[in-house]
C-alpha cells in the first residue's frame, strides 16, 4: 500500500510559500536610533489619545521614525504601555474589528 501525503505548494516548482521575516536576535535598539525611550512613550500616548489603534501606532512609529520594535527601545509593548496609561481599547484590536466587519457584512445583505 502507497500512501500519498497531501501537501500544498507550487504547481511547477518544488516551493511552498513559507516565507517570512523573522524579527533580529539583538533586543538592543540600534545604534543609529537617537530617539530616547521618553520619547517614545510620549509620541504613543499622544496618538492613542487621538484614537490611533495600536497596530496603526506601530505602523506610523516604524515608517515615520524609525523605530522597528517599540520593545526594543522601550521595555515593554505597546499595549502594555497603553495599559500602563489607561489608554488601553476596552475590546482587543482584532475583536473590535471583527465586530466591524460583521456589522459592515450585515449592512450589506
């Protein structure tokens, strides 16, 4: 008896799409960054109370200034700060936009 093992992946070619990128193994901030961790926390806090989802802080941090890990150059996540602050979501960011998305869909049937 032969047993054929189903998996996916390319049609023509040997691959199978597990690509990705890993995060770097120093937790240290580089040294190029010249933004203090104060500095940091002040620009989320300010955002948050904006109304900045937190995915949408770390994406504004990473392409406006620099910073690839909050965690990196703070301690701690951004949650975590948020939590620390009180600015934290009531509702987890994914939930929330779960929730959305099911009232959108509603909407449109």
């Amino acid at each position: 008896l032969y047993f054929i093992v189903a998996t996916m992946g390319r049609m023509y070619g040997s691959g199978k799409g597990h690509a990705s990128s890993s995060l770097p193994y120093r937790r240290t901030p580089p040294a190029w960054l010249k933004i203090t961790s104060r500095d940091v926390i002040t620009t989320i806090v300010k955002m948050a109370k904006k109304g900045v989802p937190p995915s949408m802080i770390g994406l504004q941090l990473r392409d406006s200034m620099g910073i690839a890990q909050v965690r990196a150059v703070t301690g701690r996540k951004i949650l975590r700060l948020l939590k620390h602050n009180g600015l934290a979501p009531e509702l987890p960011e994914d939930l929330h936009c779960l929730i959305k998305r099911a009232v959108s869909m509603r909407k449109h049937l």
